[in-house]
C-alpha cells in the first residue's frame, strides 16, 4: 500500500494509473477508522481495480464550536487497517496541502443542507461538498463510497456529484453497528463506559419506530412522538433533532412514503450521535 | 464540426477524444461571437489538437434585474464563425440541459468576487463558478481560454480552477478592441450611433491613466479621479464603477505597484461597458 501525503505526488500515481485504465474506488474518510469505514473498503474492494481511502480531518467541515481539535486520530491503527483490507493508496494530506494561503473557493447546495444537521453545524456542509469536489478532481474516482449512517451527507454528495457533471458513481453503504445497536462512529470513543450503555437508547427507539410503521402507522408526527419519548426515557441522552424528511429534498414530511427519512441526532455525554433508518417498499 | 446539443452526446465524444489522448481546448462563451471570442478560438486552436466552443446563455449569472432575456443571440452566425475558425465541436446546450429540475448545486469564491461587479451584479460569480465547474467536468480540458475584458471573472476562474484542483490551464487572451479603442463585447450591439461614438470615451480614458502611471504617478486616487473626469465629460456615460485593485484579491489599492489592476464598468444608454488595463513591469 502506498502512502501519499502530497497533491503532486497523488496526481502523477493518478494519471499512471488512468494511463493503465485502472478503475478506482475511492472512500474518503475522517480517519479513526472502525467497521463502518471498513465496509466501504471491503465494498470498494470488490468493484474496483484500486482502492484510494483518504483520511483527512477536514476543518472546514467543523462548526466553530465544535470538536475539531478534539477529533480523535489515530494515523497508525488506519495505516495498518487499510492494508489489512488492501487498499492500494491511502491519501494523507496535511491541512495546507488542501487549503493552501489564499484558498477562497467552495462549493456548496441549496435546499438539502438547510435541514437537519445543515441547521445545527453551520457550514457544515460547504465544507463536506468542497472537500468533495476536491478529491474528487484530484483521484478520479470511477466510484466512491459513503455510509447511511451520514444519510444527509449521501444525499447531498450525490446531488452535487449530479449537478456538477461529475463520472463518479456515489455509492451508500449501509450502517454498520455495534451489537446493542449503536451505529459505528469515530466519535462513539468520546463515551465513558455509562454513556456507552446509555447510547444504546437511539437504535433501540428508532427500531420501534420502524415497527410502528411497518404495523402500519403513516403519520411521521405519531412515530417521532414514540421515538422521541424513549429516547427521552433515558435522561444521559439529550436530543439535537429528529426528524422525518423527504430523501429527495430533505423537507420535513408529515404522512409516510417511500424514501422517508428518519434521521436523529443525539448528544449523549460529549458526543452528538447520529442514527436513521429510511422507508422503502411500502405501499 | 459537430454541433452537439445533448450532454450525453457530449461525454461519449470527450471519453472518446480523451481515449486517443487528444488534448482539448475550451472556449466558454455566452454566444454573439465577436473577433474577442474569435482570438481565444484561434489561440485554442493553436495549442490543442480540439478546440471545442461552448455557447450558453447562463441564466444563473444574471442578476434579476439584468438583461437575460434581452442578452444577443445568433446561433447561426455564430456557428458559421466557429466553423471558419476551424473550431471541432460547438457545443450549445439549452438551459436545462443545464440545470435540470431539481438542480440544487453551487460553486462560489470568497473575496475576489467581493469587489467591482460582484458588488453591482448579485450572484453573478456563483453562476459564472457553478457554469465553469459543469463545463470543465463535461469537457475535461486541458486548457481553457478567456478575455482580459473580463479580467475579475478571469482572476476568479484562475482561482477556483487551483482551489478545486481542476487540471486545466486557464489562460487569459489580450482584450480585442474596435478602431477608437471600444473594447468588444456582445453588448456593444445596445447602443444605437450617437452612443457607439460616445462609448470611445472610456478606453480614452484608460488610456490617459495608464500613461500618467508610465510618467510616475503610484497614487491611485490621483489616477482614477483623472480617469473618472474624462469619462464624466461625456453626458451619455454613467460610471457605474472604477476602481483600482489588488489582481490577486481583488480588493482596493491605494499604491500602484504590479499586478494593479484598473477597472470599469461603464453605462452607455442600455449597454453596461467593462474596459480594464494591468500595471505590470513597473520599478
């Protein structure tokens, strides 16, 4: 596995492999690495001739009150993960390697990231579509890989990846989790040993609230209210939203239909915890 | 020369260029082709094995009060011109081709369009960002071509393609200009002849700041108040801006040192005229 920290030399392996007409998955990550980002590669493995996994704590996907500095990091462990996994190139840049003195440009999208977590971390998503656009140009990925878990991040990648023309197919995942439910996350290390047990309260609600529908239930307010009430049965776990919200445009949604999103946010301890499930195949 | 309308059509015959490492030279334009448009096709076609010209209208850089639905158009002339010049593909999309329902994405810089005609033109260096990321993802040239005329919206593509890692050559090509010195510009074709005669008077003017700086003057409040008297004297003229800048962040300047760039927007009757001149080389 090669390792590369700078854009140049990137760019040349990049074009020697184009020149090879290689096909390259690409799974861009914040590093931390666990199962979930694990999945994407193993999935990346599968269907390309070159796996690229970035990991890149990207600031300016970080509200200023955020845990930016905090983010936990661990270059070595996600060294030896990624080729235990065979990947072929893990892209680690500095900071200044992306963002430049000067750097002035973004990228970002209407509608879909005026919701959800695109009210409670401003300008969140600006930085998630520019460093998108990014690595995007820099690896050329015939395809690139990311998890349900950050559904609104998915949708949001794959209506830029459409509205900026670009030939990479996005692909989603799905959650990966832990066996009491709890989704994989780089953060879920922020938890102490009771706020561990406590977060086990996400998945179990959002389970009922899959079942209630699947029983038949169409009103999103009467299933958000259940939902709702267990997580807040458990008092370390203190909710940011939940919500249920078209996929397409990400606008709350009042009756259940294909490609409902229930998506949460919940800060247990330190850490903001997300979980959703989405409603397909229904009548 | 192929004529393509539809974007798929397009990529089929890109991949295909690109599959016989043809390189490619793009000359983006809003159509209504003048001998400024005719420079940056014959530079493209010298330095390229295809040259591929864009016409579209974007209606994303228009600002609401603006002249969208006045903006010149003759395809067929235009085309005619593009043939002439031995240009290989002409590319003319309609607009949702472009931005289809559900067109949710936006590229935009910080700073450099802050200024000048992002102060006068709300929006229009988002969609001047958002039209450039489409086209070079559609086209992958490798080098792009525009007018000094429009030397901020230059300065801010040369930026974003850097910012984004875009591998294209952005190359900007000397302003062409009418027989007393009128830059030209498709909207050159508003003023009617007592407006055309008076519109000589803005290059005059540039002319005579760009020689008082050649004999010393660093001030440039002195220099643009000697401009600005002279494009005063002309009653059909209204400055809507004049300026001098920092090229490299397109903010004001107080010294003339290189890289000043002095710039204006100027109403004659309906037309709004941009002419600019650069300080370079100077002690």
């Amino acid at each position: 596995m090669l390792e590369v920290k700078n854009i140049a030399d990137l760019k040349q392996k990049i074009k020697d492999l184009k020149a090879e007409n290689k096909t390259i998955g690409l799974v861009p990550t914040m590093g931390f690495l666990h199962e979930g980002h694990g999945s994407l590669i193993k999935k990346a493995r599968e269907e390309n001739d070159i796996v690229v996994v970035s990991v890149f704590v990207n600031p300016k996907q970080f509200a200023a009150n955020e845990d930016l500095s905090n983010y936990p990091r661990d270059l070595v462990k996600d060294s030896a993960y990624c080729r235990e996994l065979h990947a072929d190139i893990l892209f680690i840049p500095d900071a200044d390697e992306i963002y430049p003195a000067g750097f002035n440009s973004f990228a970002d999208i209407y509608q879909l990231g005026d919701n959800l977590c695109g009210i409670k971390r401003a300008g969140h998503f600006r930085g998630v579509c520019t460093i998108i656009v990014k690595l995007f140009n820099l690896i050329k990925p015939n395809r690139a890989y990311f998890g349900q878990k950050d559904a609104q991040q998915l949708a949001i990648i794959k209506r830029i990846t459409a509205d900026f023309n670009f030939d990479v197919e996005v692909i989603g995942c799905p959650i990966v989790r832990e066996a009491d439910g709890l989704a994989k996350s780089s953060r879920n290390t922020y938890l102490n040993s009771e706020e561990r047990k406590a977060a086990a309260i996400i998945n179990k609600a959002m389970q009922t609230g899959q079942k209630i529908i699947a029983d038949g239930e169409k009103n999103t307010a009467v299933v958000l209210e259940k939902i709702r009430a267990i997580i807040e049965s458990e008092k370390l776990a203190r909710i940011d939203y939940l919500q249920a919200v078209d996929l397409e445009n990400m606008q709350d949604i009042a009756t259940v239909k294909n490609n409902t999103l229930f998506a949460t946010a919940v800060f247990v301890g330190k850490a903001r915890l997300l979980d959703n499930f989405l409603i397909e195949n229904i009548d």
